[in-house]
C-alpha cells in the first residue's frame, strides 16, 4: 500500500474511533478495586440499553458529536466557497490574541482551526470531487489554521501579522530571533554577581548596582533557550521576543507555495520567468532541438551567417546589400553626431601635444658637480 494511502486509512480510522467513543459515551478505564485489592464483581443488568445512560453522560456524547458534524459542514462550506486560502502556524498564541485577529480580519476573510485528523479527512472526501484541494494535505502539520478568502492574500497576511504581543523566553524553545543585552545598569544588587560570572559576562559595581559592560549577544536565532537565559531574562526583566500568527504557505486555486513568495513584486516575478526562458532557450540551442523560446535565436544566428557569405562572395539578396556597403563606404553611414564629435576631437589632441613642452639634452643640468655654471 502507498505510503499517502496508508496515511489517509490511518486518519480515517481514528476519526472514525473518535466519532464511535463520543457517540457510546464515556467509558470506565479500569475494573473497581475492592478494600483487599481484589476486583469487584459488578452485577449484570439485564435488558440493558444505551438509553439508560445517565442524561448528563448522553447529552455529552451528543453535544460532541454534533460539534462535529457543525466543524464538518463548516470546513466544507469554507472550502467550497473560498479558491484561496493562508496556512498559518500558531504557537504561543493566547485566545485573546487570536480574538484580535479575527476581529482584523472580519469582512476580509474567515479563520478556522481544528485537529488534524479530522480536517485531513474532511479534505479528502472533498477531493474526490476537487482534486486541486489534494494540495492542502501535505500542509496539514503541527498546530496549523486556515484562513480563508477571495480577496488579495498579501493584504492579508499582512493583517494577520501585524498582530505580535511581547512575551518572555521558555525554557525548551528555539529561539526567532537574535537576543541581545545592551550595556549598562542592570538594577541588582551586587550579590547576584556570580550569576553573570557563570554565564561568562563582564561586569562591573557601579552606583551600588551590577552593570554590564559590553553588550552580550545572549541567543543566536535558532538557537534552544535554556534556564539560564531564562533566568538572566527574569532578573533583568526582559522580554526578548514577540509571537502572533505566522503564515507559513499560501494556496491559490489548486496551486500551493511558500509565503514568502507573496513578498515578490511583478518585476521579480517577471525576472525569474525571463530568466528561466533565457535557461531553455539556451538548452535548445545547444541541443539542436528548436521551441518557442530558442527559434527567434534561430532565426537570428542563420542571418548572420547569410550575411557573413554575402560578404565573402559576389552574391547579393536583399538584406544584405546594406550590409555591404556599410562595408565599402563606412564613411556613408556616420551619424551627424559622430560627424561633429570627430573634428572637436581632432583639434582637442593637437591642442594637447602642444601644450606637453619638447625636452631636449640641453635642459639636463648636472650643477656645480659636473661643472655647470
């Protein structure tokens, strides 16, 4: 069985297990243990039913069960009413914060979270019949959001990044960003010195308080926070980084790409597309194998050579009689401009060799050592 085959029965499979044990209700995780540690016997009820269940027990399974059925048709109204849409990354965002987001983007476009399992096979069963949605599943990973819309997705992503809350360093993540701290007073007393002795930072008393003396590139970006930059951060009460919502890929009608690419303007895009026309045109010509992009070369490189046995020889065609008497007459076809900038250019050189004095052996002096008066 394929791998991606196996992945989606994988997911259908637990779905299908989630719906099942929200549908049956909870479920005991063990036998009862009796006063000696024996097991206690429960007794058997006959004619039983699941709608002896008590009501609080029922309604929790079906109140589950029908927020899953709500989540479903809304992801598949979303994905049949949006072509586009921007996968996000959410980690360290609070609730707050994201109710900001949502609120920026009201009018604009329409956010959604869920688990993974269940969006993949949402997705999948809306693939069969749209198949352009099959680029959505490899972007299904770790704590992602879609936001989805028919307007311009820079605009977009650009709302939904403007919205960065400060936060402290934890202990076990990578760093985003480059951490420094700046020289200067810290406010602690002088008794927490061996503490920046033990990470290796130069300080100094000044004013009874601890204060740096260079700046220290405390983390580099990418780098795992450890308890002791957690700590050096806590003291001087610093909070070095800022989480919001990140947009990791975009995808637009079927097509899905980095989101980086929206930063691209329509003189880079147009760029690349010569740049990669300039690639086939020359893997053509050198292959001997004409297309669109090489045949203007073609044409080009099969005059010249026309022109060039034009020239060698007596014989003439058209295009080539300008050529040659281009070559008998050059002096015919000089621009007025070339024309006027030749004498000016004459006269400006003989004026400069006159200037520049002739030498000669006579103004060769040895002074009084050679005896020269």
């Amino acid at each position: 069985m394929p791998p991606k085959a196996a992945e989606a029965k994988k997911d259908d499979k637990k779905a299908d297990a989630k719906d099942s044990k929200d549908a049956k209700g909870a479920k005991p995780k063990g036998k009862a243990k009796g006063p000696k540690g024996g097991d206690v016997v429960q007794p058997k009820m006959a004619g039983w039913k699941p709608s002896d269940l008590p009501d609080d027990e029922e309604s929790a399974g079906t109140n589950r069960r029908d927020r899953k059925n709500k989540y479903a048709a809304k992801l598949k109204k979303l994905l049949h009413q949006y072509k586009n849409c921007l996968v996000c990354k959410i980690d360290f965002v609070g609730s707050n914060q994201m109710q900001q987001v949502r609120l920026a983007l009201r009018g604009k476009g329409e956010m959604i979270m869920g688990k993974n399992t269940v969006i993949r096979k949402i997705v999948r069963e809306e693939a069969s019949s749209n198949p352009k949605l099959n680029a959505l599943l490899p972007l299904i990973q770790g704590n992602v959001g879609f936001c989805f819309t028919n307007d311009s997705l820079t605009e977009l992503r650009t709302l939904m990044q403007q919205n960065r809350v400060p936060a402290p360093a934890r202990s076990g993540t990578w760093a985003p960003e480059d951490v420094f701290i700046p020289a200067g007073p810290t406010g602690l007393d002088p008794g927490q010195t061996a503490f920046f002795q033990a990470l290796n930072i130069a300080t100094k008393i000044a004013r009874g308080s601890i204060e740096i003396i260079n700046q220290v590139h405390l983390i580099k970006k990418g780098e795992r926070v450890n308890s002791s930059h957690v700590g050096l951060l806590g003291k001087l009460d610093l909070k070095p980084f800022t989480y919001g919502v990140i947009v990791t890929h975009a995808y637009e009608n079927g097509a899905s790409y980095e989101a980086k690419v929206l930063d691209w303007s329509m003189d880079d895009i147009f760029g690349k597309w010569i740049k990669g026309v300039r690639y086939v045109a020359a893997l053509s010509l050198a292959a001997g194998h004409p297309t669109i992009a090489s045949i203007a070369h073609s044409v080009v490189n099969g005059f010249r050579k026309l022109v060039a046995i034009s020239l060698e020889t007596e014989y003439t065609f058209e295009q080539s009689k300008l050529f040659k008497e281009m070559v008998a007459n050059p002096d015919a076809f000089k621009s007025e401009e070339a024309a006027e900038a030749e004498p000016e250019a004459e006269a400006e050189a003989e004026a400069e060799a006159e200037e520049e004095p002739e030498e000669s052996d006579a103004d060769i002096g040895g002074g009084a050592l050679f005896g020269d008066d």
